[in-house]
C-alpha cells in the first residue's frame, strides 16, 4: 500500500499582500523523484480545507503517485476589503486579477495560484514542473478551465466539477466581474471559458476536458450553464468528455463520488 503526508501551511503572500494558506498531499514515491501535481481549486465560501477533508483524493492520489495541491480560494484577515453576501469578498476570489479598488490591492488570485504558490510549492514539494494538472469545483471549476486555457504549456490536464461555465452569462459572474473588474465588458472575456476557447481557435490537439455535472445541481441552469461550454468545445474542435450524473447534487459527496475518474484522467495525460 501507499502513503503520503497532508499538511497544511501559511506563508505571506506579495501578490494578496495578506497571510495566505494551502494543504498539500504528498505522496511516498516524491521521495524518490519528482511527481505530477495536480492543483484543485474549491468554490465559493470554501477554504483550503474542504477538498482536504470531503473529497476521498489521498488514496488514489497515493497510489497514482500525484502531488496534491489545494489552495485557499481568496485573500483573508483585517487588512483585506469584504462584502455583504457569500459571492464577493472573502471567500470568493474568482481565481482573476481584480483591477478595480479596493479589491486590486488583494485579490489577485490568478497571479497567485498561476505564480506566486507555484515557485513556492516547487521550493518546497518534488514535484514535476513538466507534468502539472488543474481541476475544481463550482467557482473553482471556472478558475481550472480558464487558468488551463490561458497556460496550456504548463497545465497538461484540466477537470472540473460542476464548473461555472460562461461567467459573463450567469449572475454570480456578472455581480464578480462588475466588482472585480468594472463596468468594460470585454475585459471580463479574460476569465470567461467559453470566450476563450472561441478565442484561441481551432482545438483538436488539445487534451482532452472532463466535466461532471450533477442534474439535480440547484445552481445548474442559472449559474452554471454546461450546454454552453458544451456549444463552446464543439465550435472548435475542443474534446470534451460531459458527464450528467443523474440525481447527484452540488455538494462535496458529488465530487467525493467521481474524484477517482478525475485524478486517473489526469494521472493518464500527465503519465503518457
């Protein structure tokens, strides 16, 4: 059998200008050399400890031989701005570079999770830069697709779960996009799946997308809108494996359920 080691960890971060947390799972065979790390992104109202505790990965990640990563979803502590509400401030960082204030100071997320926590978790963790993956959940799942869209020499493998998938269609990202970023609708394009994959164009060689989504999700038509990245993927060629689980919901026993078809489909990109 296989092991590894989940901790957890604080350090300050330049880029959120506050202290700022991540766990990992570390498992025995970076003992001996570099692995793959697969980088989970939670959702909204999450810290890093959700995926850590709920999701079930350590066993497979053990076996598969993967470095985990989950990072917090946004900046926190006095310093940092807040709002009323579950979807803006702490709490929900949206995984994008805010340019308008107070929220520019702090919520850089992208640069965060794509930068900053990078050189520090491959100062610290045998991991293999070469071989990296992305994945989330909800928000999170917004946050992998677009983060793995805008840097595909360094992510070889996305998945999400439940994704928000067209941000500038669906309220949650039309009320981030507007605090975050102002009023200039083509700047929200940036951090939109469905915009960049039209963007970047023709897609057949690209690896290919695994999405779960739950039917009986209560955020599934107003905020999360699959048949969208669905039309998006087929304009371009882009291979996308969709799967509607009936009777599976939003919750952390969806992701629990199906978390090992998503860490083999990276293990097998990444691996080959």
């Amino acid at each position: 059998m296989f092991g590894g080691t989940v901790a957890y960890h604080q350090h300050v971060s330049e880029t959120c200008q506050c202290d700022m947390r991540f766990a990992s799972f570390v498992p025995e065979q970076a003992t001996k050399q570099p692995v793959p790390v697969v980088w989970w992104l939670s959702g909204l109202t999450c810290t890093e400890d959700n995926f850590t505790v709920k999701a079930g990965a350590q066993r497979i990640a053990a076996e598969l031989g993967l470095i985990l990563i989950a990072p917090d979803i946004s900046p926190r502590g006095y310093v940092v701005p807040d709002a009323e509400g579950y979807d803006i401030g702490k709490g929900a960082g949206f995984y994008l570079d805010a340019t308008n204030a107070p929220w520019n100071t702090h919520f850089n997320m992208y640069s965060y999770v794509t930068s900053e926590l990078p050189e520090l978790v491959f100062e610290q963790f045998s991991g293999d830069k070469l071989c990296q993956g992305i994945m989330g959940h909800s928000m999170g799942g917004h946050g992998a697709l677009t983060i793995w869209l805008k840097n595909l020499e360094t992510y070889k493998s996305v998945s999400a779960f439940a994704p928000i998938c067209a941000p500038i269609q669906c309220p949650w990202g039309e009320k981030a996009f507007s605090t975050y970023l102002g009023s200039d609708k083509e700047s929200w394009k940036n951090y939109d799946t469905c915009e960049l994959l039209r963007a970047k164009g023709e897609a057949s060689q690209r690896s290919e997308i695994l999405v779960d989504q739950g039917m009986s999700d209560d955020f599934l038509e107003e905020q999360l809108k699959p048949e969208l990245l669905e039309s998006a993927c087929a304009s371009v060629g882009q291979k996308l494996n969709l799967r509607r689980q009936d009777d599976y919901d939003h919750s952390y026993f969806f992701i629990a359920s199906f978390i090992e078809d998503h860490l083999r489909h990276h293990a097998a990109i990444l691996k080959s």
